[in-house]
C-alpha cells in the first residue's frame, strides 16, 4: 500500500494510524499469506469480533433499558450480524484495499460477504491496538452502529424471521415448516438463490437471495404474514 492509499483509507475510516503495520496486516486475506507466522488477519479479526460485541452490547443497553436480556439477544444478533457488518463494509470500500490470493480474486473475494466481514472487524481490532477502546468505540459509532440503530432500531429486537415463524407455529401446535431450495443461478461467486416455503403440502411463499440462507429469511418473513393474515389457517 502506498503512502497515498493509505491516507485515502484512513480518511474514509474516520482514524489515522499510529502503528500503520496494524492496518496492512488488517488487509492481508489468508490467502496472500505468504508464511505461517501470523501475517494474515485473522488474530485481528477475532480481537475486532470481542470488541464489537462489547461495544454492540454496551450501546444496546444503554440506548433501550427497559428491554429484557431476550430482547438485548435477539438486538444484539441482529445488529452484529454478517449482513450488518458486510453492509458497513461494502460502504467503505473496503474489498478495494485487500490483499488477495489469485484463488480469490478469480472468484470475486472482494465482494464476498464473510470475507468482507472479517475485514471490518479485523479494521476494527486494528484500531483498537493502535489507540484503544474509545477509537473503537467511535469508529464503531460512526461505520455500523449508528446507521444500524438510526434505520432499524423498530423491531430490532424481536427474532430473525426463521425464528419468528417457528415461535408463532410452536405456539400454536402446528407443525414446522419445509424450505426447499427450488433453484440456484450465476457463477459460484455470484449465486442467485430461490427456495420455497412449504407447510402441510402446501406452499406458502417463495423468495430469491444472494445466499441460501438470506432467501429463506425472506420466503419465512412472508410465510408468517401470510399465517397472520389468515389467522394461522395455512
């Protein structure tokens, strides 16, 4: 990284490195490590994911204190999560500062979800070695939590929407639901996928996402309005 891109990077972090070795290591994917002895990012990854549940948790606490420890769990889960953090990323460019191997450029690494996650929280425990928990703490403010709580505090603390549909079922009596995958599309870095919720032979919705994971959030969150609006008669 020249001198030049490393001040363009600080300036969009918000945080002017003291130790300017943390932030190159903080970019280093594990597959540019050219040597087994700790170049990559994955210590400061893991030093950056304590000190945002930490700060995460800390913040939740003091911005809804009449909320229960379910409902701090569920807040907490959804706050941190990877699409969270991705999204943090993603709007700092970071995947045009990593470091990757061939593999993962070839295969679109700089916009993988998880890969870009562990960057940010491995930016994340840089800044922490480099000046401390209240840089933390602003860094994290200013990139993630802030525009997470100002657009979804509502309802941050009820449950995904796998979880919600399967606690109003189990409420209810009523058996679980079926996901099925009903199609994958795109290269393997890029995938498409639909998958169908089905429920006593019925199907109840169907919906697309980047992942297998984020179609079936979507295709949940509509089987449950669609139990609500019929009064739980599927």
């Amino acid at each position: 990284m020249t001198l030049q891109e490393r001040e363009e990077l600080e300036t969009i972090l918000g945080h002017h490195f003291n130790h300017t070795e943390e932030l190159e290591r903080a970019l280093i994917h594990r597959s540019h490590r050219q040597n087994s002895n700790n170049t990559d990012n994955e210590r400061l990854e893991f030093l950056g994911d304590r000190v945002l549940g930490l700060v995460a948790s800390d913040e939740l606490c003091r911005t809804f204190p009449e909320w229960d420890s379910g409902q701090l769990s569920k807040g907490l889960a959804r706050l941190v999560s990877a699409s969270s953090i991705y999204a943090a990323a993603k709007e700092l460019k970071l995947g045009d500062h990593l470091r990757l191997g061939p593999g993962e450029e070839k295969t679109g690494g700089r916009d993988k979800k998880r890969l870009l996650a562990d960057a940010y929280e491995a930016i994340l425990g840089a800044i922490y070695l480099d000046a401390g928990l209240p840089a933390a703490v602003s860094f994290l403010q200013r990139t993630l939590l802030g525009p997470a709580l100002g657009s979804q505090s509502f309802g941050l603390e009820r449950p995904d929407g796998k979880s919600a549909l399967q606690e109003w079922l189990q409420q209810r009596d009523l058996p679980p639901v079926e996901y099925r995958v009903r199609s994958e599309s795109g290269p393997d870095h890029q995938k498409t996928f639909e998958v169908e919720v089905w429920h006593a032979g019925k199907k109840l919705s169907g919906a697309e996402g980047r992942s297998k994971k984020e179609a079936e959030q979507s295709a949940a969150r509509m089987a449950l309005e669609h139990f609500e609006s019929n009064d739980g008669m599927a």
